[in-house]
C-alpha cells in the first residue's frame, strides 16, 4: 500500500495511521496529525485504518511569528 | 489587561522565529519580560528532533503559547492547522492567519471571518490577525472575536503604523476589546506610537530577532511599550496648529522701551 507522508512516498503493510507513525520513527514524538485534510486527534489513531492514497500530514512545534 | 479571561502584566508579545541561535532567543524572551510567545507548527520527518529540541526550550521559559495558522491561504487549512495546534500545544489560543498573498502578506479578511466563526464556535479562542478594517472587525466582534490584531504594516516590512488615523478610530469603535497591533513594526518608537493610542499590546518577532543585538532590542521594545502605556494613561496633548507659549506671558517686565 502507498501513502504519502508530508509528501513523500512510502510503500507500508496496510495498517492504521498509529501504527505506521511507529513505523515511521514518530513514537513517543510530540507531533499532531492530519489525514487527507481532516486533523486526526492523538486518540483516534489507533482506529483510522490507512487506505493506498492517503495523504498524512505530521507536524511538529516550531518557531513561529 | 486579559486575554480570554487571562490577566497578563506583559503587554508585549513576542515571536519566537528567526533569530540567530536559540539561546539568543531564550535570553531575548528574558529580557523582554514577554509572558505570552507565538509558535508555529510544521512538518517533521521521524528522523528529525527540531521541533522537539525547540519545545522543550520553550517549556523550559514558563510563558504561554500562542500558537499561529501562519502559511494557511484558505480558512479550511487555517481550521485544520488550529485543531492540529490545540492538540500540540494544550491551548484553545490560535493566532489566526489566513494569507491571501505572498508577497504583500496581507491577510484574505473574507477567509479569516470565515476560520473565525467556525472556530469559536468549536471552543477556540480566537486572536485574528486582520487590518484595520472596521467592518471586517465588526464581523469578527460578531463571530464571537474577544481580541483584535490589526496590523501596524505588512509583516516584517519594519515601517511601523502604517495608518495611525484607521488605528486610532479601530481603539474609539471597540473601546472594550483588546486591541494588539501585530506585525509590520521595526523600532520601539513604533510600539511606543501604538501604546500612545490606546492599544492593549504589541505583537512582534522580527524587529527583536533580526536586530544587531536581539536581547537589547528585546529589552529596548519592552520599554518603549511601557513607557507609551504609561504616556497613554497620562492622557496626552492633542496636536494643535498654532504655537502655544509654555512659557507664562502674563507679569513679563515691560522692557520695549
């Protein structure tokens, strides 16, 4: 399955957004998540199934003005 | 003055991008005593620790957050980034942006009342970066806005107040809510020009963070603040066309002979 994290490919096993971040090194990272557009709370995860296409945004703080 | 219910004895508020190391931005934050900085949210690979690094400096300040949309051109990313920023950084404070264009910066107000209204009504509480438009602000006040940042100029232009006469008629058109000029300023003459008028705080990064010496502009900035508040309560003169003599005429010695 193909998705794209801040846009760039990535080739996984299907799996949930959850698993793929650890997969991805984010565990334990603080970092807020959006998927196709839509912001996916820390809880909910663990229950979004990925599907081939998606689109992850993963942020993190940063300086800011 | 509060924010949201929020009493702050600092009327500045300052960013916290672009400066030379993060020490130097620590000890500029110290010294401008601000109680409240801006941050941001971007990407980040697994691999990285940037944003991490960073937060925990931060966290280490003891001041409060306020977390910004900047980059967003439409109100649905401006929304999006918002949920992803109360998550992230623990507040329901979103400095709202929503840029129409990159190269003025100016903000879309027809977008930004838009984030605005969705997002109070979700529980955020909202500090829109807007101009000095009174019926945008009119429609922000309406979709429940408890402050208001007009700009002094575009952001990061350093021109100072661009339209004082629009910010002053903006303090005598929303007397009860507080008003931060945000962006565009460039020394602290500015700021104290703000203050001068009525304005509740100043928001600013740049002046601080790309001057020659960050910290002592910190310092300088939260002086002049100070100083304009305190001229501002002192109700200052209003300019005159003809010259008025400080000095007493009256009981002058006849000397003309």
């Amino acid at each position: 399955m193909r998705i794209f994290v801040n846009g760039d490919q990535h080739d996984i096993e299907p799996a949930t957004l959850a698993l793929a971040l650890d997969a991805l090194g984010y565990g334990g990272k603080k970092i807020a998540t959006a998927v196709n557009g839509r912001f996916v709370a820390a809880p909910a995860r663990p229950k979004v199934e990925l599907n081939d296409g998606d689109k992850i945004e993963v942020v993190a703080p940063m300086q800011g003005g | 003055m509060s924010f949201y219910g929020v009493e702050l004895s600092s009327r500045l508020l300052l960013g916290t991008a672009r400066y030379p190391s993060p020490k130097v931005l620590v000890d500029a934050i110290k010294a401008s005593e601000a109680q409240v900085v801006t941050v941001s949210l971007r990407r980040e690979a697994g691999s990285e620790r940037s944003g991490q690094g960073f937060w925990s400096i931060i966290r280490s300040l003891g001041v409060r957050v306020l977390p910004n949309t900047a980059g967003c051109h439409t109100a649905k990313e401006a929304v999006t980034t918002a949920h992803m920023a109360r998550e992230l950084f623990d507040t329901p404070w979103i400095k709202l942006e929503v840029i129409r264009d990159d190269e003025t910066l100016q903000p879309d107000v027809f977008g930004l009342v838009e984030a605005a209204k969705v997002l109070n009504e979700d529980g955020f509480e909202v500090f829109p970066y807007t101009t000095e438009d009174l019926s945008v602000a009119d429609r922000l006040v309406e979709a429940g806005c408890r402050v208001l940042m007009p700009w002094g100029a575009p952001i990061g232009s350093a021109r100072g107040l661009n339209n004082a006469y629009g910010l002053k008629a903006m303090r005598a058109h929303f007397p009860d809510i507080p008003l931060v000029v945000d962006a565009g300023l460039g020394v602290p003459s500015h700021a104290a020009a703000a203050m001068e008028l009525g304005y509740d705080a100043v928001l600013l990064n740049t002046a601080v963070a790309e001057a020659g010496d960050p910290v002592a502009m910190a310092k300088a900035f939260a002086l002049a603040i100070e100083a304009g508040r305190m001229a501002f309560a002192a109700r200052p003169l209003e300019p005159r066309d003809m010259a008025a003599p400080s000095t007493p005429v009256f009981g002058m010695a006849a000397l003309g002979g």
